[in-house]
C-alpha cells in the first residue's frame, strides 16, 4: 500500500552572489514527516505547478519561515501558494497544518489581528491548554491574541498569546513551535502531527 504523501511548502531565499531566487526547506522536514510514517513532497513557490500536484496529496503542512505579506513578508508567490492550498483544504480537499508562520498564513486567511511578541524568537517556553502542558520552541516576532470566528484555541503561552488552535468543522489546525527543530523529535508531536492530518 502506497504510503501517505505530504505536501511541504518552502521558504524563499535571495541568493544574490548568485542573482537567484530559491526554495528552500530544511532536511528535518522530510525526517519529520517520514515519522509520520508518510512520504514528503516539497512544493514550489510556483502556483500552476502545486494546481497541478494538489489532486495528489493526502495532506499539507505550511512550514515556517519568514512572515506572510500581510504581517511585512516579501515573497508574494509563497502566500498565492499557502492561500490556494488552504482555499482546497477548507473545500475538504486534505487536512491541512500550519506551523509558525503557516499558522500566521492560516490566521490571516480568516481574519486574524497580530501584535508583536516580546520574547518569543530564539525561547522556549511553556505553554498551557489541551495540548499545552510542556515546553516548546519559539521563533516568532509576531503573535496572536485572540483566534478569528470560530477557531478553537488548544494552547497559549504565559502571556496570553496562541500557541495552537484548529477549526471546528474544517480539517485545518496550527501551531506556533516548530516540531521538526526539536531533536529527537518529540514522540507528543509525532502523534498531535498525525491526527491534525488524520494519518492511518
């Protein structure tokens, strides 16, 4: 049987010794994802290109790195890319997750309000609520106070800001820590990581 497959998107990077214009991913990733027990597949800044994949994928995480256009981000292909794939994960296409600035994208889609967070690049943290209860990683400038309509919230830090949070009816969820930067990889995140995904 043919493992699970896992659209990643990527971040993108100015070369400019080389005049270029990169995707990149960190290898962690695909390790994570592999411990997912499914098979990972990195997706270009390139809209026509991931149309064309999407019918392929039994699921989709929005990684980190850099921040989405409306919060300053400068890579507008990579927001046309993470807005389309939610836009089919809302339609029920694939369940979706967001990861730091995959949440930011996915807060955003439906309206979410940022401030600045103080203390919260390069610190880990305690974090509180139903998938709270631990220490986790934190590279993010900016946070979100309160979840847009109905998403739920699942955990925050100690200064109220979200730390993860998920739709009540649509397979979408997020969180703020980055999963795949904590080695070994946390057995609580391998197992949050496939039911947001709904692995077998």
């Amino acid at each position: 049987m043919p493992l699970p497959v896992i659209g990643l998107t990527q971040r993108v990077e100015e070369v400019a010794d080389w005049n270029e214009r990169r995707d990149q991913l960190d290898q962690n990733w695909v390790r994570f994802v592999q411990a997912l027990g499914a098979v990972a597949l990195p997706l270009p800044n390139h809209l026509e290109t991931v149309e064309a994949l999407a019918e392929g994928l039994s699921g989709v995480i929005l990684t980190g790195g850099g921040d989405p256009g409306a919060l300053g981000g400068t890579a507008p292909e990579r927001d046309a890319v993470e807005q389309e794939l939610i836009r089919r994960a809302s339609g029920g296409a694939f369940p979706l997750a967001g990861v730091c600035r995959g949440f930011q994208s996915l807060a955003c889609a439906f309206g979410g309000v940022f401030a600045e967070a103080t203390g919260h690049i390069g610190t880990p943290h305690p974090i509180e609520g139903r998938w709270g209860g631990r220490t986790v990683n934190s590279f993010h400038r900016y946070g979100l106070p309160r979840a847009p309509g109905p998403w739920i919230v699942e955990a925050r830090s100690a200064d109220g800001l979200i730390e993860a949070m998920r739709h009540p009816t649509l397979p979408l969820a997020a969180v703020m820590w980055h999963p795949e930067r904590t080695l070994p990889f946390d057995p609580r995140d391998i197992a949050l990581f496939r039911n947001l995904l709904a692995l077998p």
